[in-house]
C-alpha cells in the first residue's frame, strides 16, 4: 500500500501519516524502487492503534510511551490515569452546568444583572447594593468589580467579595464626589475631600488586595487609565488612607480604627500632601 491508501484504510490523512513519521510514532516502512513508500498489514494495524489511542484523548507524546511498552502494561497505566482526568473533567461539567441552571433561572425571572453571567458571590454582593445612582462612577465601579470577578482566584474572590459587602450602599456618595472631580486638577482641594470620604466607607485592606500595584501593565494601570487625573489621584490618596489606617490599627499607634484620632492626626498631616 502506498501512503494514501493506508491512510484512507485506517480512516486518517496522509498528513497524519507523515506527522506520526516524524514523531517516531510509525516507523519508516520499505521503499520502492521509485521511492515511494511501501506499507503492509502490520504498518496498518499499528497505525489503526494511534488512532485509537488518540480518539481516547492521549496526547502523542502519552501514545509514543504506550507503544514503548511491553504487553500492555503501560497502556493499562495510561488508559486508567485518562480514566481519571475524565472523571475530573464529568465534574467541572457538572457544577458548570448547576452554575449555568442557576443563570438559566435568574435570567428567566429578570434577576440576572447586565454584567452577568457574575459569581454568586458578586451576584449577591450586586444584590445587596441596589439600584445605583446616575454615575459614571458607579458604573466604573461595577465593571472593574464584573472584572475582578473573572480573574481573581475563587478562593480570594470570595475574601473580596466578603470585604466589599462591608462598603455596601455607602459608597453612594462618594460617587457624586469623584465625578465632580473629572475636570478638576489633581491640586483641587475636592480631591482630599472624595479621598477621605472614599477611605471612610472602604474596609481594611481593600485597597491592595483588590488594586494591586501599579507598574506592571495590569489591572490597576487599566484602572487608573480609565479615570481622570483628579479622580486617579483621589483613589491613590484613599488607598493610602486605608493602609495607613490598617498599620495603625495593628501597632495600636491609630486610635483604635476607622475613626481613631490616630488616623484623622495622621490624616491632617498628610492633607498638604494630598493636595500638592
């Protein structure tokens, strides 16, 4: 048999042929006179095995060590390893399909948000904020969280989620305050005063954890990107707020919390900073 004939027997093409020549897979067969290679009976059973073996999802590489073996007992190995990943993967079918049953059943009702598909701890967290206000802002806000949802790890999605539904829907007006400042220059007096009041409704901790450093071309670079320079500098200012806050609390030198004189001493002090 030439090389198209064999392919066409075995139901691959004879590129699959060749590609499996140059992996090792098969080895090289007889060749004419001519040239052309000349495959019998064992090349095509051979053959036929590869193109069992990959349909049962080994990679080639996973094929070229069951053919390595001797009597089956790799393939035996392999084929219950494969077994497993597939049982792996029946489970992650499973609980997206529950996920996407639970959308289905949002969508169907009219609760499903226009960010959704969302977690449902972002689902809640949406939830629980309510309507929101006529915002560019807040519209910023909601698909920088929509965002975070995707990307951050299920494990610490959850821990933001968690601190965030602290803030709940007391960041209103912050929003009519950091919208004010998208003209404004980064000397405006208002944006000490957005600062503050922005520091005042997030929770210890939120400011690195859900924007981390900037520099680095990711997500908080895109952030501040969005935003205009007063509006940018009165979220810096805020995240530094609450880290100073947060190191106050925990050396006892903050007054005790969110309010300590600690923090407002610390605050007064920095103001002139704020504002340069």
């Amino acid at each position: 048999m030439r090389i198209g004939e064999i392919a066409a027997l075995v139901g691959v093409t004879p590129r699959a042929v060749r590609h499996y020549h140059h992996l090792g897979l098969l080895p090289e067969p007889a060749r004419r006179a001519n040239g052309y290679r000349e495959y019998g009976i064992r090349d095509a059973v051979l053959l036929a095995r590869v193109r069992r073996l990959t349909e049962l999802g080994l990679g080639l590489d996973e094929v070229r060590d069951v053919l390595a073996g001797d009597a089956g007992r790799e393939l035996v190995e392999v084929l219950e390893e494969l077994d497993a990943d597939l049982a792996r993967q029946e489970a992650v079918v499973r609980e997206r399909r529950a996920r996407l049953a639970g959308l289905l059943d949002a969508a169907r009702a009219g609760r499903l948000t226009a960010e959704g598909p969302v977690s449902p701890e972002l689902a809640a967290l949406l939830a629980g904020v309510g309507e929101l206000p006529d915002s560019p802002m807040a519209v910023k806000d909601r698909e920088i969280l929509s965002l975070l949802d995707t990307v951050v790890p299920e494990a610490e999605r959850a821990r933001l989620m968690g601190l965030m539904h602290e803030v709940g829907g007391g960041a209103g007006h912050v929003y009519g305050l950091l919208d004010a400042l998208v003209d404004a220059g980064t000397g405006d007096p208002r944006v000490e005063e957005a600062a503050r009041a922005l520091a005042g409704v997030l929770p210890d901790g939120i400011g690195g954890f859900a924007l981390p450093a900037e520099g680095s071309g990711g997500l908080a670079d895109v952030f501040f990107a969005e935003l205009a320079p007063a509006q940018a500098a009165a979220v810096r200012r805020a995240i530094g707020l609450v880290a100073e806050r947060h190191d106050g609390g925990r050396d006892g030198s903050g007054g005790g919390g969110r309010g300590g004189s600690g923090d407002r001493g610390r605050g007064e002090r920095d103001e002139g900073r704020g504002r340069a």
